[in-house]
C-alpha cells in the first residue's frame, strides 16, 4: 500500500479533524481594550460522549478518551499528510514558510515581520492578499497586531480579498479586529462591509469603539467548502474613505463544537459571549480557552456566589474554559432567578443559545439542584439537574428579538436556588456562494 495512504488511513481512523468555525456580532462589533495581551496555548486531543435530549441538547458529565500520545501522533500524521504528501491540498510554499499549523493562522495585517505575543506568533499578510497599501498607527504603547494597518484606497475594486488555505469540511472561528488610529489623518474611521466566502455577514462600523479607545472585533464560525477561503472587505453606500483591517484570525475548532447547525447552509455570528458574576478583564487565551474564544464580563443586580470546584471543559461540546465557571449568579432558595441576556437588543432573526450550569458548593450526594430553564419565557429546559460536575444545555434554531431574558424556576425540592455560570448566544447566517475572483481583488 503507497505511504500517503497509509498516513490517510491513520487520520480517518483518528478523531475528526477540527472542523473550521467563526463567529460574527451585532453592527458595530464587539470590542475590547486596545492594550491586551494573549498567552500560550495547548489544543486538547480527546474524544467525548455525549447526550441528546428534548428542549435543547445536554452533555451529560462522562467521556472516553484516547491517550494524548496517540492522537498527538495521528494529528502529526494528518498534518504531515495534508501539507507534505498531497500537493493538489497543499497552500502555496510562500505559506508553508509561514509555518501553517494545524491550529490555524493569526495575521497581522501591515505586518513587515513575524511578531510573537503572549506565545502566539503573528504572521505578516503578504502572501494571502496582493492588494492594499500598509501604514503605521503612532498611538504610543499600543500592542503590536494593532500597530499597523492595510488598507485599500483603490476605489475601482469592488472588494479586497483575503485567499487563505483551509482543510475542506473544517470549522474554524474567524475573527477580525479593527482600530483606526487615524492612519489616513482622518478624525473617523470609514464604515464598509465584510464578506465571508461570498456572504455579507457584517458592517464594520468601529466609530463608537474608536472614540471609547477600544479596537472591535467581529467573529463567525463557518465550515469551509473548499480549499481556501475567502475574507474580502467591500465598499458600501456608506463608504467615504479607504476600508482597513488590524488583525485577521482562522482558528480551527473542534467537530463537536457548536453542533447541531447545518454549516453546509449556514454560518453562526457571534452575538455575545459572556462568563456570569465578573465585572473586568476578558477571558480568552492558553489555559483559559485554547480557541482563543472571547467571554467578556458580566454582572447584574443579582448575588454572586464563588465556585469550590473545577470543571472538566472535555466533557462538554464546546469546550468551555473552566474559568468561566468560577463564579455564577443566583439567588436565595425557592426564587426565580431572572437575568437580561444578552445586553444588546436583538434583531429579530434565528440564534444559537448555549448556557452553562454549576452547583457551586463542595461535590457531595447533597451538592445539586433542580430548576427549569426559560428563554424569553419559552420553555428551555425543564427539570435541569444540576450538580458539580456541571452541565451545558443549548438550543440551534431560537427565534428572538429585542430584550430577551432568561429566567431559572427552582423545583419545589430544591435545597438552593438556581445559579448560571455563563452563556453564548450565536445568530444564525445562511450561507451563500463563493466570493468570484472578478468581482474584487
């Protein structure tokens, strides 16, 4: 038997290469301050079973797994694989130099050199766009994949695009991060489109952020469909000077990771991602969440109480942090528990909604609860059991709009009232055709 199909065996006998994912928010963009740093990350390698149930999906708390060693050299395998034995897949060499990985790739746009932040190293864009003009931003101590810019005067082009290399069915989150500084000499940053393989999922519009000093950032999770995908920036009605981007980022997800969508149709944007019972810093990378995933702060007029034990984040579909579980609202026993979630009003149009439950206390036969679960007052999930080990409920396809709330019912026997650790909320994107060459550059 030839040695490419050997090594191919190997990878459909592992685990399911990690599908490609991104996320995108409300206009206007998420943003964060333009000051953070990122840390060293470790992909975890394990395969997790998992329950379905009516009224949402839930992981119910147990797992079979596959030693790290093992999977760590089927992985290298279908790297190796992929990059080296089958040209035909393969990205250009100039990319190859760029030392691609099987995590993904984090660009910074205007880049002259490779930059290495908090662990993980930043590549410069040339050799995944041939168009643009590049230009410094002089705001002083500013972290470096938002010190410089590309941006694309050219007012002939329709679109300016983004060609990187992806492995066909993988999900990825991808995520793009803007801060002005005034490149052009201009007071306001300019408001155009982005284009994810042919689809418009979002209007940069980062003028709000920018006079706040906050960079915004939009996600999507999207499976590819071909062998390369394509991120374009494209003039709008609105457009009155040259669109930029600071940052470009592909992160591949694990299969397991918001499923339950149909991503041959459909892409998830990210609308909010939040860990209950913080006020303060995001988090996001290395030990906290090895998909570099966003959970930003939230608090409300309800109590807090402090975590006494660790999650096992393999033992839920998405892979939360187990940061993220460490704190939780609630209240007193035998009350609702009622929290406006998410902050922004919706649009009204289909979303992914994913929330995470922890009883707080030290585990013991006594350490549970029971409550039912409504999401803008219909049902969610009723009689949730839940104990230390911790549990995650998600429903793919709920309509809503405007102010939504979330509201914890405790069950007559309950010893305490409800608690929630975190949650996300993702608008569902229908999908549709390939960016065409000609349309831009």
């Amino acid at each position: 038997m030839p040695l490419p199909t050997i090594f191919l065996l190997l990878c459909l006998l592992s685990v399911v290469p990690p599908p490609l994912h991104a996320a995108l928010p409300l206009p206007g963009g998420l943003c964060l301050p333009t000051f953070l740093s990122v840390s060293d990350v470790n992909l975890p390698f394990c395969v997790q079973e998992k329950q379905s149930c009516d009224h949402g999906k839930i992981f119910m708390s147990r797992k079979s797994t596959i030693t790290f060693q093992l999977q760590l050299f089927i992985r290298l395998c279908c790297c190796i694989y992929l990059v080296v034995m089958t040209p035909e897949d393969s990205p250009p060499i100039s990319l190859l130099k760029r030392e691609l990985t099987c995590a993904g790739y984090y660009i910074n746009c205007g880049a002259s050199q490779e930059e290495t932040t908090g662990g993980i190293q930043w590549i410069p864009d040339e050799g995944f766009i041939n168009v643009g003009n590049v230009s410094k931003i002089g705001t002083p101590d500013i972290v470096p994949i938002l010190a410089t810019v590309r941006y694309f005067p050219d007012e002939s082009a329709r679109k300016y695009c983004y060609s990187i290399p992806v492995a066909r069915g993988a999900k990825y989150l991808i995520r793009s991060t803007y801060y002005y500084g005034g490149f052009d000499g201009g007071e306001k940053p300019p408001v155009f489109d982005q284009i994810i393989d042919g689809t418009k999922w979002s209007t940069v519009n980062t003028a709000e952020n920018y006079a706040s000093g906050l960079t915004a950032y939009y996600e999507i999770v999207v499976a590819a469909q071909g062998r390369t995908l394509s991120f374009c920036l494209a003039r709008n009605n609105q457009t009155t000077s040259s669109p930029f981007i600071s940052a470009l980022e592909l992160v591949s997800l694990e299969d397991s990771m918001y499923n339950g969508t149909d991503f041959t149709k459909y892409a998830l944007s990210t609308v909010a991602r939040h860990r209950f019972g913080y006020g303060g810093e995001i988090v996001r990378f290395g030990a906290y969440d090895p998909f570099n995933r966003y959970w930003e702060a939230f608090t409300d007029s309800n109590p807090y109480v402090e975590c006494h034990s660790n999650v096992t984040p393999s033992e839920f579909w998405n892979l939360p942090p187990v940061t993220v579980f460490q704190r939780a609202l609630t209240t007193s026993r035998g009350k609702k528990l009622a929290v406006q979630w998410p902050p922004a009003t919706l649009p009204s149009a289909a979303y992914y909604v994913a929330l995470y439950f922890q009883d707080n206390r030290t585990p013991s036969p006594f350490s549970w609860r029971v409550f039912d679960v409504a999401v803008d007052g219909r049902e969610f999930y009723k009689g949730l059991n839940v104990s230390a080990e911790g549990v995650m409920v998600y429903g793919t396809q709920w309509s809503l709009s405007g102010k939504v709330e979330i509201v914890m019912t405790p069950s007559s026997d309950s010893p305490v009232g409800p608690v929630i650790n975190a949650a996300e909320i993702l608008q569902i994107v229908p999908f549709g055709e390939k960016t065409i060459t000609r349309d831009g550059n």
